[in-house]
C-alpha cells in the first residue's frame, strides 16, 4: 500500500443521482473508465458519457428483477483484490478480474420508503443488498480503493483527483472507508428497527443510527463536545424544521425546543395553545381564544423562569402574537408556520431564532425512548399515554364540575412533560404553578404554589390564581400532605393516578377537604 492510489475505473451505482452527471462527467474527463448498472447506466449515457454495463465485465446479465447484478466474484475480486500481493495480482490475471479503484453507490431509499407508509412488501423490496456489500468491500480494501457514498463527498474526491494527477490519498481513502461503514451500520439499523416493529418481539441486539446534522459549539457546558444527529424521519420537529433567522441552534436550544414542540402538539386541533420551556420543562401553558391571549396566559405562570426561554405554539404564529413575544428576550420560538407580518416582526430580533416545521408532530406515533446508562443503553417505548373523561374514575363525594373537568385533563396533558416529581395547578385552560424535578412531591406543591404567589404580587392580584384552580399530580400521592398543601393553596380539585397503599387515607382527606378527585388508573413519571 502506498499513500497515493491511482483511480482507473470507476463503478457507479446510485439511488439518488442528485450531481451524478457533473460528477461522472469530471471522471470521463480525465480518462476513468465508468462502469454502471440499470438506472444508472441509462442516466450516464443520456448524458453523453460512455458507459460499460457491469453485466458484460460479469458476463451474466442482470436477473431476477435487478436483485442480482453485482453479486459476482469479478466484481468483488476487483473491489478487495490487495494491489501489493503477488498472490491477489496472479488470481486477477488468471481469471480476467480487472481491478475497480473507485466505487460510488448510494443505497435503495429504505427509509424513506417507511417514511411515506409503504407496504410491507415495498419495503422489503427497497432493501438493498448489493449495494452494502460493494460499500463493504470496497472500505475494506481502502488501502487501494475509494468509496463514495454520501452526494456530498463528491467534490472532495474530483478535487482531489485533480489535485493528484489522477489519485487519491490513504487519508481521504481512510476517512470516506469510516463514512462509507457508518452509512451500511445506519442502513442495517433502520432495516433492523422496521422489522423489529413488524415481529413486535424484544430484539436481541438493537442498534441505533443517524446522519450528523450539524456539529455544536459544545454541549451542555462548554468543555462538552456536542453534535445533532437526525434518524430520517419525516416527523416535524426540531430536526426537520426551517429555520428562518437566528444563529445556530445549540445543544439545549434543540433539546429545550423538542420538548417545547412535543408539548404543544398535544393540543392540535384544541384550538390556540402555547407552551414556554425552560431547562426542558414548562414554565407555562395556556390555550386561547387567540395565540396572542394565549402567550400571554403561559407567560402570566411565570415571567421570571420565562425570560430567555422557549416558545411553541401549536398553529402558524402571527403578527400580533409575534409584537407580544418581542417584548422579553427569548431564545426560540417554534411553530406549525409564521405569516408575513411575524416573520417582519422578528427580523428586529437578530438573536432569535425562528423555526417553522409545516405541521405538528402526532403525539400518539410510536417512538423509541433511549436513555445510556454506564455499559449499555435503556429502551422503552415513548409516553404516548392519553386519557379521555371517560377513564376518569371520581374516588370522593364531591363530583367535579365541567369546568375542573377540563382543567384537570388540562393538567394532567401538561404533566406528563413536567419532570417528577410533577405537580401542575392549572386555571381555565391555563398553568398557574408548576412544581418540576423534586425529591418531594409535597416539595413540589409548595414550589408551584409559592410560584404563583410571587406571580400574584408582581402583577398586582388580591390573591393568586391557585385559588379555585385544579391540580394535576404525575404519580400518586404516597401521603394526604400533599393533597392537603395543594387545598391550602386554593385547589378545589385533584387528578392522580392513584394506587397508593394510603389512597384510602388521600381520599378522607379530600372529602374532608370538599375537594373533588379523580384517578386516571396511568402515571406519566419523567426522569
């Protein structure tokens, strides 16, 4: 092996043929021989080039409906064949293997197939199987071949070629051999995971992949070394979202902003809703009749935890809206679309970052929850836990009116995104204290409720607006104290999980209370 390998001829296979032509037509020019298959071959000759079909090097045509075609050993034998070892040269001569020096091929479009809904048997057949096996050969052997697999080393590779009279070096050999291993491991993982969800069996080995996105300044603290890494889907989101102004987002910025966006997308359909984040869990939510009323309902729990936070909202963000967000500093805003008028409004805020994402994501779609631990990794499947009133079980004497009805489902909506132990007072469709993260749960009553006293005295109430509200607990109560604490406070209705070993001793004391409780039967813990 030496440093510089010549590149003589070329084997192209491509799914996506995005910059194919300016890419082969850079080869031709400088003397490469191309060899091609199927779609690809008729693409490089409708441009002009010179092409050599794989099948007459292999001497067998393609077959089976394309399923076979570079599966042959003259083709691997030119892929892994050692350049430097007598024995590799004489079993090339001896059964007239030509040595294949580049290899460019991009995969059967697997993931996009059960992106869109495709059948099962669609997608099984956009399961590429030659085409992992050339990548697989050819980065093997990048001592002496290059491989391309990613549209975007394109330009990388010409350069380089040019550069070096026809060669390529071992390091850029050795760097695209790392791409092109990543891409099949990505590859076999989203094939792995698809048919996991089809057997709806445990797998014995599980695998995850992604495709970088973009590298971060750092992580959570700057002396942390951070990148985004998207997994294909088609979900809106973060991940898939357009970012109208700003600088780049960072790590907590996409991490604050998902849980934003997941949050709100709870209320699609529900008329105007917005939720603020901060440090991943919400400082606010409120609905609406407008988006306006309603940010400005979210911002009421909290103004203090809101400045520099995270704003989603669940329908195309307006003008309005917009002029009342401007006026505190905020990190992100998220939303299904903006207008005009927003997009103007914000341009004044060079720091914010703007993101649209052309719908909401559907927070009843199955999805993987993967946690690492120290020598491993924890997979469940994500909280896609709902309830309607219809599973709410009343436990005390006093029936809950229609309105704390709706309050509690309000708040029970919202815990399930609060971290535990979670305690949510909630006031006509809005947050008035949130209690997030702590030990205690009768800790986390206590912190919500002090929170909207602070609230009530910074905008000038009588009394705060946990007065008359409904609470919402993540977990059962273990104990009456919390119960009790939240009546203190004003609450005059509670929903739970229950399935506390004291709920006998919870319920009395609600009833002693005059409050109205609920069990839902479901926890929504968040660690």
């Amino acid at each position: 092996m030496t440093d510089l390998a010549p590149v003589r001829r070329a084997l192209i296979s491509v799914s996506d043929k995005t910059g194919l032509e300016v890419f082969a037509t850079a080869l031709a020019g400088m003397g490469i021989e191309l060899l091609s298959t199927g779609g690809t071959a008729q693409a490089l000759r409708e441009a002009g080039l010179a092409v050599r079909d794989v099948a007459d090097v292999t001497g067998f045509p393609e077959m089976m409906d394309g399923r076979v075609k570079t599966l042959h050993p003259v083709v691997h034998g030119g892929l892994l064949a050692l350049r430097d070892n007598d024995d590799h040269v004489a079993s090339m001569e001896e059964h007239s293997i030509g040595a294949i020096d580049l290899v460019v091929v991009n995969l059967y479009p697997f993931e996009e197939t059960v992106a869109k809904g495709a059948a099962y048997d669609e997608v099984i057949e956009n399961i590429d199987i030659g085409g992992p096996a050339m990548i697989r050969s050819a980065a093997k052997n990048h001592g002496f071949v290059t491989v391309v697999v990613d549209v975007e080393d394109y330009d990388a590779v010409i350069a380089e070629l040019v550069g070096q009279e026809g060669q390529t070096s071992y390091a850029l050999r050795q760097r695209l051999a790392q791409t092109a291993y990543a891409r099949t491991a990505a590859y076999d993982t989203a094939v792995s995971t698809w048919m996991a969800a089809q057997v709806r069996e445990t797998p014995r080995r599980r695998t995850f992949g992604g495709a970088l996105a973009q590298t971060l300044r750092y992580g959570e603290n700057p002396h942390q070394a951070a990148a985004f890494y998207t997994d294909g889907s088609a979900r809106p989101g973060v991940a898939t979202a357009t970012q109208h102004q700003g600088k780049e987002l960072s790590y907590n910025n996409i991490n604050d902003t998902d849980a934003a966006f997941e949050l709100v997308s709870e209320f699609a359909g529900q008329g105007p809703a917005c939720a603020i984040i901060k440090h991943a869990n919400p400082c606010g939510v409120a609905t609406g009749a407008t988006l306006a009323e309603a940010y400005t309902r979210a911002f009421d729990c909290d103004r203090t935890s809101a400045f520099g936070g995270i704003i989603a909202l669940n329908q195309p963000l307006d003008g309005e809206t917009a002029e009342a967000i401007s006026g505190i500093f905020t990190e992100v805003v998220i939303a299904p679309g903006a207008d005009p008028d927003a997009i103007e409004a914000f341009a004044r805020k060079k720091n914010l970052r703007l993101l649209t994402t052309d719908g909401l994501a559907d927070p009843a779609a199955a999805a993987l929850a993967v946690k690492q631990v120290s020598g491993g990794f924890l997979v469940q499947d994500k909280d896609v836990g709902r309830i309607s009133r219809d599973d709410l079980k009343v436990v005390t004497k006093r029936q809950p009116t229609d309105q704390e009805l709706a309050d509690m489902l309000f708040a029970w909506t919202v815990a399930k995104h609060v971290k535990s132990n979670a305690i949510i007072y909630v006031k006509d469709g809005a947050t008035v204290g949130v209690g997030a993260g702590q030990m205690s749960r009768v800790d986390s009553t206590r912190i919500a409720a002090r929170k909207a006293q602070d609230m009530a005295e910074v905008m000038g109430l009588p009394a705060p607006l946990t007065q008359g509200s409904v609470v919402a607990s993540d977990a059962f109560f273990p104990f009456a104290d919390g119960l009790i604490t939240a009546a203190e406070a004003g609450a005059t209705a509670l929903i739970q999980p229950g399935g506390s070993m004291r709920d006998d001793e919870v319920i009395a004391a609600a009833d002693k209370a005059g409050l109205a409780m609920v069990f839902t039967g479901m926890r929504h813990f968040r660690h």
